[in-house]
C-alpha cells in the first residue's frame, strides 16, 4: 500500500471510474451542503479528470476540475431538470449533485448520474485538454395513475393501488451497455431527497393539508381526502421543491422520490425505452412477502415488524447494479437496498420485453430474530447492495465461472457469489459443481478436499444465484 499521491478534486467526491488504460481518473463530485456554524454551506457540484503520465500511476498528472456554472437555470428548468435549493441566494450550479459515473465502451463520454436533480448529464473525455459537460438530460417522470404502488406503512399489509401522482426516476447507479449495436443505460431508480440541517424538501402527504398547502381549485376533492388518510396517501413523501400551481405558493402536483425499480434509456438522449413501474414490488410481493418493503436498517428490531415499513417512503428502494452477457443473453441484476435483494432480467433482442428470471437473497430469515443479530451471526449478508460488478466466465477465476460479487453496506459485508445459468434440466446442484471445481485436485476427485473443510452455504432463492462463504 505505498503511497503515490494526494490529490484535491472536490468536496465529497462520491464514486471514482478508471479508464481501461489505467491512466485517467474520473471523479464525480457531489458538493453535498454542510453546515459551518449556523451557515449552510452548499459547494459546487461536477467532475475531476485525473491524467497521469504512466499507467503505474507514479509520474506526473494532470487535473481538471468541470462544473455546470455556464448552464443556464431558467434553461434547464424548464425542461425539467431540478433546482431544488434555492435558498440564501444559491445557484443552479451548486444545486446540481453528481453521484454516480459509467462509460462509453472507447471511453470517449462519460455519463454523470445526478440523482436529486432527476438528471443525467454527458461529458466529453476524449480529450483531456478539451473535456468538458456537454449537456444535461431531464429524466421526466413515472405516472403512478397509470400502474400501482404500496403508498402506506401504516396498513400493515400489501395493498398496492393506482394513485394520480408521480415518482421522479432520480437514479443511484446507472450502467452503459449495447444491445443490437445501440448504446443505452440501465439506471436503477432508487429516489433521494435533499435533506439537510436546517431545511429538507421532504413532507408527509398528511402535513401538505394540515399546512394548508393543497390548491383547492386545482386538486380533485377525492384526492385530497386521501392525503388526510394515512393507509391512503398521508404517510407518502412527496417534494416541497415541485407541483407548485404556476404564480401560487399551493401545489396542485405531488411528486414522491424515486420509481421504485429499474429503466432502459437511450444513451443519446436520454429517452426512456422500458421502464419496470411495479414489477419490483409486485416480485417482492409474489416471490418475497413475509419481507415486502421492509427496512433491514432498521437493526435492532425483529425482521418481522420491518414488514412494509417502507412503504412511504421509496419502496424496495432499487439502488444497485450491473449488467452482462451469459450466452446469447443480456443479464441485469437489480439490487434493492432496504430488503438486500437482488432481481435477476435478461433480454435477448428486444429491450421492450425483459425477462424476470428470479429474486434472491443472501442468507436465511429468521424473522423473530433481529436484523442486527443476523448479520453478527452472518445468518444473512448484503444488506443494502451498495454496488454491484458481475464477472464474465471470461475474466473469471473460477474456471471459467460467471460471478458477481456485492457489497452489503448495511451488514458491512462482500459476497461472491456463482451465477449459475439454470437451463431447468436439475442435472446437478450447481453449488456441488462449484465446489468441485474448486477443490479438484486434478484427478477429478475433490470429495476428500470438500471433507476435510467446513462451509456455510447461503442459498439464494432458485438455482440462478448461489453465493459461497468460506
């Protein structure tokens, strides 16, 4: 672990991308505000390209710092990009908080997630000495009146409905990738709202009625007796920073964080091309129900009075993932942070029509016991999928072995775990034919090897994921 360099880039750089060529850094700058004294400071937000001279990282670099300072505010608002804070004179720059970065497959353009302003924004890598942000994407918005959510924590059961309200995308990870040769991004809608010291743009819908904030010529009286009911629409977290009836201070529109699942985009302009609505939640409920939206953070409580406690807030809260290829398919997996759970997708050419394969989780409920009792006991792991990196059998060393291996924020853990392709024939247990393979001393006899050691297998849901922990 010697050390090369220290490097100012930034406050709170979030995520850092290498280039292939093991010489150029990208790093994404949140300039997430903090408080000095009673001031709240808001720093600017953007990107750090790093540029060294050797691939050893030992020489000489070079650093540009890019920010959004020359984009216009009054531009980009209206075509949908968020401003949020607005307060204390901040700026439109300043607002904006990159989060998470992916490349182009020659690394010519990065894609910069940013998540509370419900946008994605291009950046010209090409050249180092002429890198710049290109442009800003709004995301838009999901319509809930057209599909159905679980919009109470309060009903202690799944009711999903249709609302008339919207979910903005607001992404955590996004992920470049090419299908029938045209590039797009999968981006995993996870939802985020600003929330600070001293201001927060987050309010129940119960509080925008008993605020007097609801414009009574603009909202259908059916709706808004919804916002009083808290198994109806009362505990949802809508945004103060949006729905604004145009020139009054009432909000006719309610928008709550997140879409509580997954999209496909056009990597050219942004346009949406699939996106999940309900179908993470109604897996959940199908497959997963004794833990539906539930909130493994909270980990001092029994699993099961964390059942649907998250309702009201963004859901699963799909945060993590990655993509890749397992034979002739495209293979998506979709981690979701507050249940660490992890939804398996492929396409073959059709990116309107993915297929679910399975969902699964990494360990075995007990779901009297405590959620922080079980990672101690590491009963379970992976709680809050932080990020997510599949491994193609190509690169793998395990023989030829796709995996994919996640990080548990939560449970403070990292799994590797054996993606195995299920053709449904149940010739053999997967996990016996990955231990083989990894104990085989060459003659073809590992029985003696897997004897003399002592494993805890965590297996997850069907055959598709199996993880190992030695």
């Amino acid at each position: 672990m010697k050390f090369l360099h220290s490097i100012s880039v930034g406050s709170l750089p979030d995520m850092i991308e290498v280039t292939k060529d093991c010489r150029t850094i990208i790093a994404v700058i949140e300039g997430e505000p903090y408080m000095q004294g009673n001031q709240l400071v808001d720093p600017l937000g953007g990107v750090t390209l790093i540029r060294f001279s050797s691939t050893d990282l030992s020489g000489q670099y070079q650093t540009k710092r890019l920010d959004f300072s020359g984009f216009s505010a009054a531009e980009y608002e209206a075509r949908g990009v968020r401003f949020i804070y607005k307060e204390n004179g901040n700026t439109f720059a300043r607002d904006l908080e990159p989060e998470y970065v992916t490349l182009n497959e020659d690394e010519t353009i990065a894609y910069i997630c940013i998540q509370e302003n419900n946008a994605i924004a291009t950046v010209d890598i090409s050249n180092f000495n002429t890198a710049r942000i290109t442009e800003l994407y709004p995301l838009g918005y999901a319509d809930w009146s057209q599909s159905t959510l679980d919009a109470s924590d309060r009903d202690n059961s799944i009711n999903m409905k249709s609302w008339d309200v919207y979910g903005m995308y607001q992404p955590d990870t996004i992920k470049y990738f090419k299908l029938n040769n045209q590039p797009y991004l999968v981006t995993m809608n996870e939802g985020d709202a600003k929330d600070y010291d001293s201001w927060s743009e987050e309010m129940r819908g119960q509080d925008f009625l008993l605020n007097n904030m609801v414009d009574d010529d603009a909202v259908d009286p059916v709706f808004k007796d919804n916002l009083a009911v808290v198994t109806a629409l009362g505990r949802l977290k809508f945004s103060t920073a949006s729905g604004k009836t145009p020139g009054s201070e009432k909000y006719s529109s309610f928008y709550a964080f997140g879409s509580r699942g997954f999209s496909f985009r056009s990597a050219t302009d942004m346009s949406l091309v699939w996106d999940s609505t309900n179908a993470m939640e109604t897996v959940m409920k199908n497959n997963m129900a004794n833990i539906f939206n539930a909130n493994a953070n909270d980990g001092k409580d029994p699993v099961v009075s964390t059942f649907d406690k998250r309702s009201d807030d963004k859901g699963p809260e799909t945060e993590a993932g990655d993509v890749g290829t397992i034979g002739s398919d495209t293979v998506f997996f979709i981690g979701n942070e507050r249940t660490g759970t992890i939804a398996i997708y492929s396409v073959k050419h059709d990116l309107t029509n993915p297929v679910f394969h399975s969902i699964n989780y990494g360990g075995n409920l007990t779901m009297s016991d405590s959620w922080e009792y079980q990672y101690n006991v590491r009963r379970i792991g992976d709680m809050d999928p932080e990020d997510i990196k599949f491994i193609s059998a190509r690169d793998s060393p395990l023989l030829g072995q796709d995996l994919l291996v996640v990080t548990g924020a939560v449970s403070g853990t990292l799994a590797v775990y054996a993606v195995i392709d299920d053709d449904g024939t149940g010739t053999a247990d997967p996990m016996d034919v990955l231990l083989r393979k990894l104990f085989d001393n060459g003659d073809g006899d590992s029985d003696e090897f897997i004897s003399k050691m002592e494993f805890r297998t965590f297996i997850v849901g069907s055959a598709d994921l199996n993880g190992l922990c030695v």
